[in-house]
C-alpha cells in the first residue's frame, strides 16, 4: 500500500489573483461541483430522501492528468484514476 512520493506528481493551483475575482463556494472556487455527493436520510415522517453533503470537481494537472477533488463538509480529498496494474496492495 506504500507508494514512493516520486510517484505522485505535482498538482498545479490556480493564481491567487483568478481565485480572488471569483465567488468562493465549498472548495471549488464557486463553480459548480461535476458530480454531487448525497447522503441517504430519513424525513420526520420516515420517508427516504437524499440530503447534499458535498461535490467533486474536475481537475487537471500541471502535466495534463485528470484528477477530482471530493468535498464532504471540511474534509478535502484528491482523487485519481487507478492506473496501476495488480492488486489493492501492490
């Protein structure tokens, strides 16, 4: 499950000035989240529904990989696509 700090590549940020200009939402800079994270929930009266907890956006380093960044409240996460060969482990 180790992976060598090497093999991570470097993520590019956007300019403080362009962050500036733009309204900030969760993260994301105020644009709309690529994909919505809901959580199942229960209304008073027990029926089902699906309350927004969070979104995940589209990104793209500096050389050229695609990547999304998941938030969930606080909490900040980098997602990457799996290209390794093997198992979870390898």
């Amino acid at each position: 499950m180790e992976e060598k700090l090497e093999e991570f590549e470097e993520i590019e940020e956007s300019p403080a000035k362009e962050q500036s200009e733009q309204p900030k939402s969760e993260g994301s800079g105020g644009e709309r989240p690529d994909f919505r994270v809901m959580q199942p929930d229960r209304d008073k009266e027990g029926n089902s529904t699906l309350k927004s907890v969070g979104g995940m956006w589209k990104k793209t380093s500096k050389n050229g990989n695609d990547f999304y960044v998941l938030n969930i409240g606080r909490l900040t996460l980098l997602v990457f696509k799996n290209d390794k060969q093997g198992g979870f482990n390898e």
